[in-house]
C-alpha cells in the first residue's frame, strides 16, 4: 500500500527569470513527483503528488536548494485530493494577479566564468556570457512579463545551439532571456570621440591604449565607465582634469581578491562582500605604500574597490593585469550616461577610445557601494545588484510613490508588506537627473504593476521632486524631511509604535521654516516632536557655505567672539581678506544672507576649517570626510566641554572655544579631531537621556548623513548602548538622503490610514 498525497504550492519573490522553473522540474524528477509548475502574475504555482515523505522532502528542498539568484518571499501550501497521473510538466505562464518581483543584475556564476576562460568552450572569451544563474536582469527588462521580447535582447534571435539550451529543462540556460554566444548575440566595437570604429580586436586595442595611460569609457551593465590605469599618476591626473573632478576618491576594478589585499585591509566579510553576486564598491583602508597613484583617492585614508562584475569587467581586469580605476561615466551633477549617443555626446571631452556594445541598456543604474560599520555592511549607496529586491514593511499598507529629497535621490514604491527602493539616480539640481527620476517612477510601476494610491514628497516646496510629486493627479503628502530619516531606519528594522531619533545631516527644510540637521525627534510613522537640536549657527553666504566651510568657522567663532571675530590669532580669520570683512561681519550680525542652521554637517564643517583640514571644498561632505580621517589617526582623550539647555539645546560653542585654546598651545590636530568627534557623542547621549526621562523612551534610531562618519556613529552607539538604550542603525538602506524615500512612503501611508 501506499500514501500518495498532492499539494498546491504559491511562492512568491524573485523567483522567475533565474531558473526556478526548471530547478523545481529537475526536484520533482528527484523525488519521483507528478504533476506541474508555471510562472504567475505574482510568482510560481506548482501541483505536485507523490509519496507523503517525497512530498515533504520536496518543499523542504524548494527553500534549502533554490537557485543562487532566487528569493523566496513567502511559500503557501495547500493539500489537494491526490489526482493521479503520470511526469512532471512546466506549464505556459499563466496571468493571476500582480506581485511579481524582478531580480537585480548579478555577477558572473562560476560555471558562465569557466566557459569564458575555457579555450574549448564555444562561448570562450564572449563578453555577453550568461545563463539563468547571473547576468543583467533589471538593467535590459522593458515591461512584463520577463520574456526576451520584453528585454533589449529582442532583437538577438538565437542561433539553433541557444534555441536547443533555452529549450532544455535540464540545462542552465532552460529560459535565460538573455541567453546568446558569438554567433547571435551582442558584439564589441571600439569608437573614437566622433563615433568612429577603430579597426581590429576591440578588447585587444581597449586593453592597448589603457596601457598607453589613455582613458576609455566602457560600456558595462547599467552604464558606462571611466577607466584608466591607477597606477599612471598622469593618466589618473589628466582624467581629474577632464572629468572636472579636483578630489573627490575614484573607485578601481580588480581582477581577484588577491589583488585587493595587496593594496587595502580586506577583512573576511569585506571579501565576502567583494565577492557576492552584487559586486559592490566597498571602501577599505588603505595599505602604505602602494603603487596606486596619489590622486586615485587624494588626502583619504580609504580606497573604493570592487571585483569584476561582467563578463567583460573580467576580461579587462584579466587581461591588463593590474587595478584599473572605473569610475562613473558622467559629468559633474549628471547622471551615469547609459544611452550610445549619449555617453559619446556626454563624455567625448573625458575618453579617448569607447569601448562599446549593441546590447541596449534600458535602465541606468550606478555602483553601489559599502563599507564596515560595527562589522556589519553599512550601505553609503544602495543601487545595482541589490536594485529592486523588497524591503520588508512594518505591515500592510496602501501603495505610495515616495519621491525622496534633493540629494543622492532615489524612489520608493510599496505594495502590502514590502517597500521597493529604486537604483540611486542622483542629486536633482539639474533637468537631466530629473528626467532619470521621472524615467524611474514609471517603469517601476509598470514592472512592479503597482498604481500608487497617494504620492509622498519632501516638505520642502521647492524641491524639483516636490514640484513632479504635485503634478501627478495624485493625492499629496509632504513629509518633513528628519521625520522621514527616522521612519526609514525604524521602518527597515521592523519597529512601530514611538522611539526617540537621533538624526544628523547636513541640510532638511524644518518645521519652522529654518534649516535643521541636528535633531532630537520623539515620535513614530504617525507623527513627531522636536525635543531638542544642536545650537542654529548662521551660515554667512547661504548655500556658499556648504561649498566654502570656512564661512562656518567664522560663524562658530563669531557666536563666541562678535565684532572681535578677525582680531583672534587663527589661520582661518586670513580666508577673508580685509576689505570684505564689515560686509561678512554685517552678514552674521543682521542675517542677511545669513539663514539659520541647526546642522550637524554645517558644524562638522567648521571645525575642519577651524584645524585648517578644509576651507572649501571640492565636493560634498569632503571637509567632514577629511575630518575624519585626521580624527581616526589622533589618541582618544576627554570630551570637551558643551552645553545643553533646558530646552534641549545641544551647544558646542564651549568646545569650539576649547578648540581655539589647544590650536593656541600647539595641541596635535588629530587629538582635536578625535576630542571632538567623542565631545559630539558625548553630548548626543546627555541630550537622549534628559528624553528619556521625560518621555520613558529608551529605543534611539540612528540616521541621517552625518551616520555616514564611523568614527563617530559607533562612538555614539557604543555610549549608548553603555547607557541602557536600544540602538538601532541602518543595514538594508543608506542613512543618507538615498534611504529617505522609504521613511516617507511608510509615514504618507499611515497618514492616509488614519484619514
């Protein structure tokens, strides 16, 4: 006698396009089941029926042995009346419902990388090498459902070889929609600046002329790159020149983790997350020493590396045999070029030689890029190969379009449970990144098959987001901005109800009209109060002084001093010179284009400029960054002394005056950066702690910008933690502004609840 039983199986997640289809054929071929599999609107639906124990083995194995590129989101199973018959069938897709997911690009699998060094295997040294186990996915898709005819491989029909693999059940390539090889697929070509084909083996005369210290744009998955020698002190310099680029560190490519280490301290997990599918930028320390150029990362303790991550990544980095940097193929402000014509207009003043491809690329999507914090990944940019995965929501909740802020923008779209952040698209001062976040907004809707029922945007009203957000035809909610930043890192930690919020940046439109960025919040996803904030400090010049820190010293010292300000004894009272000093002093002294500021970032500015690490800067958040790095090589000591008010008020004015003694007495810089950043700590856990009493709170979320500094955010957790608090920081979105959209997607939505 036996049991035979029959189930219905509902899995949803990222489980179409990366083999899931065939792998729970070859299952059901394991365990003796019949029955079939299909692709859904919301993911896979599988009957099966077999033995009561081939049954149970075989739901287990769907969760313990799913394919590399597959998530499952949740797995329902419902017993059925056992139906007889005989094999196991893949079925045509059927359309029930929506709730698809769609899988990041992916790194090469180790089986593709054998057959691309393999000189037997007819795919040896093809650059477009993929099976349903890696490769570009959300890069080339152009609607649903993911077939190749929705994907810029269209029009690539495969020769008889692809057709035989992409029809086999038991092949790697069963249904990989970019599947191809040399004889139908995309191809190489190498263009000078007019667009012209330069003559012979494209990779061959790329890797030449990187060689020769020239620069090449290389057209890669999302978009292109720069790259050149890191090594060529000219070459890297004369790339700074032409991409306008003074200082900000470029990131490099190398071909293994060896390679790596020889040039930075790689930790276990930073190789782990060197070598995972998504292939980040991850910034490790560097070793002295090294042959890499000075400018590749200038006056930064830190190098960005990543691991090839395509085909033809790993070809280059093989192939020249050294680190080569590659670095985003834009101009200052604009988004990564990812259209042919485009990156030839875009970037024919920066690159000698394209090396470019018929392949289209639909979606642009930048580097992402992480680094360690408390030993756990922290991300500073969160966008190919993690783009679109879902974030797990508090809980059910209406579908809202968030539109996050200015800065390192990104989007937020939800669907019941789950939040789906966008690719970073960039800071939306100019209309080409403004049209990459409209181009964005759309085609996530049409992907996800999500229709946003309300829109949510910064409050701050002249935001172009804010200005898009409002034309939609939607209803509208503004979030203030440090409101979002809180409900962002509760959000991605699963918690409701209120906490008290720690959150540092350098600029959100307040509540009052003012500029915050040094704020003590109490509250939840419903709403918050202000409890507290670092003292305003005026910035002299307005948006002048973010770009110009200097002007922040003078401010910081101008709060001690007064009209006495240019007569104290310091080198940055020389950054004005004598003649515009009544006007700088009428600035502070009457407001005018002098707005008030609670930021954090603006006062980390001023103690740069205070120890002369930076009096303008060249890129944004580079004078805290340097800040830093001078604080990370001084000797812990005693806080120095601060204020903190009745009302909150969190005043460093007594430290800057500190500050201003130890310069005088020749104290070592490094030990005054490293004072400070632990006289910030120290103040941030008084100030949490006078909540805590009156309130009874005592979870702190960490965010904002400012959390990007390690130094001082496990400082701050670590305090903390010490005190009895529940510290909860960021893993799965940045603290950055490229976070932000979540928290406001989940705030609009309960908003909308209670209305």
């Amino acid at each position: 006698m036996t049991s035979r039983e029959r189930a219905s199986l509902e899995i949803d997640g990222i489980v179409q396009g990366v083999g899931f289809r065939p792998f729970v054929y070859r299952l059901a071929l394991r365990f003796r089941l019949s029955g079939w599999v299909r692709n859904t609107g919301q993911g896979v639906q599988i009957e099966a029926e077999g033995e009561g124990g081939d049954l149970l083995a075989f739901c287990h194995a769907l969760r313990d042995e799913a394919p590399p590129l597959a998530v499952i989101g949740s797995l329902k199973i419902e017993n059925l009346a056992p139906a007889g018959g005989e094999g196991f069938v893949i079925l045509d897709s059927a359309k029930a419902g929506t709730g698809g997911e769609i899988s990041p690009d992916c790194n090469v699998c180790d089986d593709c990388l054998a057959e691309l060094f393999d000189p037997g295997n007819r795919r040896y040294l093809y650059p477009f090498i993929n099976c349903t186990n890696c490769g570009p996915r959300y890069s080339i898709i152009t609607g649903i459902p993911y077939d190749r005819p929705a994907t810029t491989m269209a029009g690539f029909a495969m020769c008889d070889n692809c057709l035989a693999e992409y029809h086999d059940p038991l092949n790697r390539r069963f249904h990989a929609q970019p599947n191809a090889c040399p004889v139908c697929g995309p191809r190489l070509s190498l263009v000078d600046r007019a667009g012209a084909v330069v003559a012979g083996d494209p990779l061959e005369r790329a890797l030449a002329a990187l060689r020769e210290g020239r620069i090449v744009a290389v057209k890669g998955v999302g978009g292109y790159h720069l790259a050149v020698d890191a090594c060529n002190e000219a070459a890297v310099g004369l790339l700074r020149h032409r991409k306008k680029r003074d200082e900000k560190p470029f990131a490099m490519l190398a071909a293994d983790l060896d390679s790596v280490r020889s040039f930075v301290q790689c930790s276990e997990l930073e190789g782990r997350l060197l070598s995972g599918v998504e292939r980040p930028i991850v910034l490790m320390r560097k070793r002295p020493q090294t042959p890499i150029a000075e400018p590749v990362a200038p006056g930064n303790g830190w190098f960005g590396f990543m691991l090839p991550g395509n085909p033809l990544q790993h070809l280059l980095a093989h192939g020249f045999g050294g680190p080569l940097v590659m670095t985003s193929g834009n101009l200052s402000d604009e988004p990564i070029a990812y259209r042919d014509d485009e990156a030839l207009r875009m970037l024919s003043g920066i690159a000698d030689l394209f090396l470019t491809n018929d392949r289209e690329i639909h979606t642009r999507t930048d580097d992402s890029v992480i680094r360690l914090y408390r030993g756990e990944p922290l991300f500073l940019r969160r966008s190919r190969g993690y783009v679109p995965r879902a974030l797990a929501l508090p809980g059910e909740q209406a579908s809202v379009l968030a539109l996050g802020a200015e800065l390192k923008a990104t989007l937020c779209l939800t669907r019941g449970n789950r939040g789906f952040l966008s690719q970073h698209i960039g800071d939306l001062k100019n209309a080409a990144t403004m049209s990459s976040l409209e181009e964005s907004a759309v085609h996530l809707q049409r992907l996800l098959e999500i229709g946003p029922e309300l829109v949510a945007h910064d409050l701050h009203p002249d935001y172009l987001s804010t200005v898009y957000g409002q034309g939609l035809g939607l209803p509208c909610v503004a979030v203030q901005h440090h409101h979002a930043h809180m409900a962002s890192c509760m959000a991605e930690n699963g918690l409701d109800g209120e906490t008290i919020g720690v959150i540092l940046d350098g600029t959100g439109y307040g509540s009052d009209g003012t500029i915050w960025g040094g704020e003590f919040l109490v509250g939840g996803y419903q709403g918050f109060e202000r409890r507290g904030h670092f003292a305003q400090l005026r910035m002299p010049g307005g948006d002048a002084a973010v770009k110009e820190p200097y002007r922040m010293a003078l401010s910081a010292l101008y709060r001690l001093h007064g009209d006495g300000l240019f007569r104290q004894p310091l080198a940055v009272c020389g950054q004005v010179q004598e003649g515009d000093r009544p006007l700088f002093l009428k600035m502070l002294e009457k407001g005018i284009n002098a707005p008030l500021t609670s930021s954090c970032g603006r006062l980390f500015d001023a103690v740069s400029a205070l120890l002369s690490v930076r009096h303008r800067i060249s890129y944004e958040g580079q004078a805290a960054i340097e800040l830093e790095a001078l604080a990370e090589t001084g000797s812990p000591s005693e806080p120095y002394p601060y204020l903190v008010t009745d009302g909150g008020v969190l005043d460093f004015g007594p430290a800057v005056a500190a500050i201003c003694s130890d310069l005088a007495t020749g104290r070592n810089r490094s030990d005054i950066a490293r004072a400070f950043h632990r006289t910030v700590a120290a103040g941030i856990v008084e100030v949490c702690g006078g909540i805590r009493t009156a309130s009874g709170q005592d979870r702190v979320v960490l965010s904002g910008g400012v959390f990007q500094n390690r130094l001082l955010t496990e400082d701050v957790a670590d305090k903390l933690a010490a005190s009895g608090f529940k510290v909860y920081c960021h893993r799965l979105v940045p603290p950055n502004d490229g976070g932000l959209a979540l928290g406001q997607a989940v705030i609009a939505a309960r908003f909308l609840q209670e209305t």
